[in-house]
C-alpha cells in the first residue's frame, strides 16, 4: 500500500477512530490542511494513511487550543519549513506552551514562525501515538482502544490488535455472535482485560458515531 496515495480511510471512519468531528475532517479536506483523493464511489476511502496521520497531529493541535484558522497556518508553515508536502507526518514537530509549532533540526528545536531555537525540555511531541519507519509514519496507535494500531501493512489498514495483529472487527464479530469474552481472549491470545476494554472502548464509539449523524 502507497501510504500517500492509496485510499485507505474513509472520513466517517477516520472520525470514528481518532475521535474528531466529520465536518471538521471534511474542512480540513477542502481547506488542505490534510491530504485526500478522490472516492471511487460515494463513501469509499479518500484517506491515506499519511493523510490519517496528519489528521491525528492536527487534532492534537486542536485538542491543546489552536483554533481553526492557526490549524491551517500550522500546517502549512511545517510543510513550507520542510519543503515537504507531507511535513506533518514526520517526526520532527513539535509544540510548547503558547501555542507554537516548533521543528526538529539537527537534534534541536526552533520555532517555526522566526527559527529561534528553544529549549530542548520545553518542547512537547505529540507524536507518542506515532511509530516511524526512517521518515516514514508506519503505524498509529488508537490510544482510545487500548493496544489497537492503524497499521497500512495488516488488515488493509484497519484497526488490528496487538499481539496477534488481529483486526478488531473479528473480535467485534465473535462478540456480536455471542462468544464469551475468554473464548475470544483465548482464540487471539490476548488478555480478558483487554479484550473487555477494547470491546467497551469500540462500542462507545459507534454509539457515539449514531449519536452524533441523528
């Protein structure tokens, strides 16, 4: 799979998975502040899975405070800062308290908006979720899930399990069908904990998916 290229979400689902708003999703589309391709039909993917990640770093720019308009500015500021098109998606950026984009250069981080360089421990990644392959995004955990991935190399890019890489839809069906939560612990050779958690966490949020387009 073409990580920049190759569909591999679509907008409701990605809004189900990193818990952002659809309509804030399609803003970002149009707007570019994240990257898409054109559906093949109505409601097939039009994300990547770099554009996934992108909009996983923009929501966490929400989520500290940015508003919608230094959302756009961010994103286009790293990307020129880069001369990289897909500069969110790397593992250089940053932010600090006053809501700054900072990027790693070198081993040190400067402040985007006038390159002054800023003290290493003041800086805060938001990248935790996010596990590289070089400069390459290779798969982003679902922190709202529990061990769960998105990882483009397992399951066509849909949510898998850790450790058996199980997609979470197999363990959502045998639960939907009524097996009991250790049979399903035992089938994946996972935790009944986890197993329990995850399927608590993926419930609530397809509640909240229905909630939310009634």
């Amino acid at each position: 799979m073409d990580i920049y290229h190759d569909p591999m979400l679509n907008v409701l689902d990605t809004s189900r998975y990193l818990a952002i708003p659809a309509e804030t999703l399609r803003n970002w589309c149009a707007n570019g502040a994240i990257h898409s391709v054109a559906a093949e039909r109505r409601g097939w993917p039009t994300l990547p899975f770099a554009a996934v990640v992108e909009s996983f770093v923009l929501r966490q720019l929400r989520d500290v405070g940015f508003t919608r308009r230094q959302i756009t500015e961010a994103a286009d500021g790293v990307r020129r800062e880069f001369n990289d098109a897909y500069g969110l998606a790397r593992p250089g950026v940053g932010y600090a308290e006053g809501l700054e984009i900072f990027l790693r250069i070198g081993g040190e981080y400067y402040r985007a908006r006038d390159r002054q360089q800023a003290v290493k421990q003041t800086v805060q990644s938001f990248h935790e979720c996010i596990e590289w392959i070089g400069q390459e995004p290779a798969r982003l955990k679902l922190a709202r899930f529990g061990n769960v991935y998105l990882d483009p190399r397992f399951g066509w890019g849909r949510p898998v399990a850790e450790p058996s890489q199980v997609p979470v839809q197999a363990i959502m069906d045998l639960w939907y069908a009524g097996e009991p939560i250790s049979a399903i612990a035992s089938e994946y050779e996972m935790q009944a904990t986890a197993v329990d958690e995850l399927i608590r966490a993926w419930s609530q949020a397809n509640d909240e998916r229905f909630t939310s387009a009634a």
